[in-house]
C-alpha cells in the first residue's frame, strides 16, 4: 500500500519518508522542486494531484504554508484523495492556534469553523484519520529562522512570550509518532498532542544554547509591532504575520505550558530533549 506524504523535503517530511523507507513501506515522496526520488505536487496546481494520489492509501497531510485557511486549497485536493480510494490521513495540525477573521460563507452568512479547525474536520470524514497537534518546532532555533538569526546576529531572542513556556519537540520525534500512525496495522481516529520531554520559556532555551556555544544569548521582550515587522521581512503574509505573533501571546498566558507523554506512548521511546537537541548542533549559532 503506497503511503503519500506531502512535504517530503519539510522538517517532519525528510526523517519521516526516510524512517517509512528503512521499514519497508512503499513511499511516494513529493515536493514542489521534485528530484530523483520525489514526485510534483504543487497545492496551486490541481494538475499535480492526480499523480501524486494514484494508488495511495494512506497520506501524510502537510497543510499549504503562511495561510490562516488552508482549506480552500485543501478541501478539493481531499475530495480527489477520498475518490481516488485514500483511506487514512495523518494531519500534520499545531497546538498553537492562529487565529483571524474567519471568512463569511456565500450570501455573507458566517462561515463554518476557521481555518486549521476547518481542515482537522475535513480530514476527520475519512474512514481513518489522525491529527497530530505538536508544540514549538525546535528547529524554530536553527537555519534562516527569525529566532536563529537573532542568536547568531546579536546574542538574542526577541519575543512577546514573557515567561509563558511550552514543550518544545524535535520534529524528528513529530516524525516518528506520524510513522507509527501512518504504519498501524488496525484502525486509527484520534487528535495527538504531542510534546518534548520538558516545557521551557525562552530565557531557559537561551541559556541552554548559551551553555553550548561559550558566548551570552538572552532573551528580552519585544513589541507586538517589531515582531509582525520581522515576519514580513521574513516573507511572510501579513495576516499570517500577525498572528504569528498572536501565538506569542498566547504563549505567554500560559497556551502551551505542557508535557504529554504521547511520543513515548506512540514510539516506545522518550522524545529528545532541548539540551541533547543543542549540543548536536556545536556549528548552528556561529558568526563566523
């Protein structure tokens, strides 16, 4: 049975398709930029669809990036899914909620639940589904990230959490829970919180990665208004930019400040911690 996943060259997607490969399951990798072992899949581009869909059984769902509603271009490509003889779907969800003004129905009716919410529901009308909710990315720490540059830029992560924590996962753990669903031999249904071993703010990150590196990192509050600036220099869409933000509020009210025990419960393993995270990765925070 031809397992589908989406995103394939992702921070879930890469370890995901290799752990599916080294097991033995028959993987259909896709990117928008295929390669040898990948095959086109562009959401704007329904042409795409049907290639990537023909005899898949199962799909790793991850939802179109930087957009508050990604059902719109979702929603069409899950009906092709269901068509096309799909029966399982692992969505790829976020304990963070971003939130903004959901979109009126036709005639301007209120419409059905925002967003994520929206997407979950669809997914949720297959004979087998999974939507897996993670907290903070630690790979939010590293490459072209806004919060990685701030640390190799200037020492500092400049952010709206206060002293709100949250349990930070590799997503190579995100992964292997998403194998474990993607693989199981009986029925699946059910939402999967999933988190690293310890819920940390920012400034304890900061001290970790400081620890590791030899040099100062703080953390030090930011204004709501810096914040959406940086994301849109980052590229990103500005009412996705906003509530980007919008989640660090939450955070700091306390939204994520949690540890659950899923990962172990679904991988027979304990999830990485930040710390063994950090000091895999001596070169991440280098000026030079």
């Amino acid at each position: 049975m031809t397992i589908l996943v989406t995103g394939s060259t992702g921070n879930t997607g890469r370890p995901l398709t290799a752990t599916l490969r080294a097991r033995g399951a028959d993987v259909r990798a896709t990117s928008r930029t295929p390669g040898p072992d990948t095959v086109p899949f562009d959401w704007t581009d329904p042409r795409t669809h049907p290639r990537a869909l023909a005899g898949a059984h199962t799909i790793y769902l991850v939802p179109p990036p930087l957009t508050l509603d990604p059902t719109p271009l979702a929603r069409p490509f899950l009906a092709a899914a269901r068509t096309a003889g799909v029966r399982r779907v692992v969505l790829l969800g976020s304990l963070a909620e971003l939130r903004g003004a959901p979109a009126p129905a036709p005639g301007g009716s209120p419409g059905g639940p925002p967003g994520p919410a929206a997407l979950a529901a669809a997914v949720r009308s297959f004979p087998e589904w999974a939507v897996l909710r993670p907290s903070g990315f630690m790979q939010n720490f590293t490459g072209a990230h806004p919060v990685a540059a701030g640390i190799r830029e200037r020492g500092e992560i400049r952010s709206a959490t206060g002293e709100g924590r949250l349990g930070w996962i590799d997503a190579a753990d995100i992964a292997a829970a998403a194998a474990e669903l993607l693989l199981a031999p009986g029925p699946v249904a059910g939402e999967y919180v999933l988190t690293g071993p310890e819920s940390l703010g920012y400034a304890e990150a900061a001290a970790i990665i400081a620890a590791a590196i030899g040099r100062p990192v703080r953390h030090t509050p930011a204004p709501v208004a810096e914040l959406i600036r940086r994301n849109l220099d980052a590229g990103m869409p500005e009412p996705f930019a906003a509530a980007l933000v919008g989640v660090d509020t939450d955070i700091a009210a306390g939204s994520e400040d949690r540890v659950t025990d899923t990962v172990r419960r679904l991988t027979g393993r304990p999830p990485r911690s930040f710390a063994d995270f950090v000091r895999t990765r001596p070169g991440e925070w280098s000026t030079a």
